[in-house]
C-alpha cells in the first residue's frame, strides 16, 4: 500500500510563494503519471499539473503557466509544485495523485491561504 503524503501549505501574502511536496510511502516502479490538483470551496477539483514519472514531461494548466512548476525527483519518491506570485485565487486544498499501472493513490491534501 503506497501512501502519499503532502506537505508545505501554509499561508502566505500575495505575491508570495510556496513549495509543495508529496512524498510516496514506496517506491512504485509501475508509476505511470502524478498530478496536483486543487479545490477551493465551493469550486469542483481542478488539475493543477501533471508529469509523467518516467520522462519527466510535464503539463500545467494554461491559467498557471508561467507561475507555477511541477517537478519529481525519482530517487526521493518525491513530486513537487513550486508556487510563485500567488493570488488569493490560488487559495484551496492542494492535492497529489499517482497513477499506477494496479491503481489510483491520493494524498490528504494540504490548505493553501493566499492572504491579499
């Protein structure tokens, strides 16, 4: 059972920035992709970023290009999501996804404030 656990939320002033983690429990050579997502209250899940473990090619929502990064780094088990310039609208519950060749994991999520 694979476990991932998110961490570095926090709140922050606009204009700031954060560095989140998601740190799987094992390591799982059947990874295919990970993925953040977010969801602000009142507002459906959305897809943040994602990048595909092996190749490292990466996806971010178009609103986010330029503001926010995705990165992994294999031998830690560990993918990231470097945060700049935030907005209050980037204020929700950041999530982290894996998906495997067995099954679908999700971290606890981890709040991030964007205070103006």
């Amino acid at each position: 059972q694979v476990q991932l656990v998110e961490s570095g939320g926090g709140l922050v002033q606009a204009g700031g920035s954060l560095r989140l983690s998601c740190a799987a429990s094992a390591r799982t050579s059947s990874t295919n992709f990970m993925d953040w997502f977010r969801q602000a209250p009142g507002k459906e899940r959305e897809l943040v970023a994602r990048i595909f473990w092996t190749s490292g090619n990466n996806y971010v929502a178009d609103s986010l290009k330029g503001r926010f990064t995705i990165s992994r780094d294999i031998a830690k088990n560990t993918m990231y999501l470097q945060m700049n310039s935030l907005k209050p609208d980037d204020t929700a519950v950041y999530y982290c996804h894996s998906n495997t060749a067995t099954r679908d994991y999700w971290g606890q999520g981890t709040q991030v404030t964007v205070s103006s």
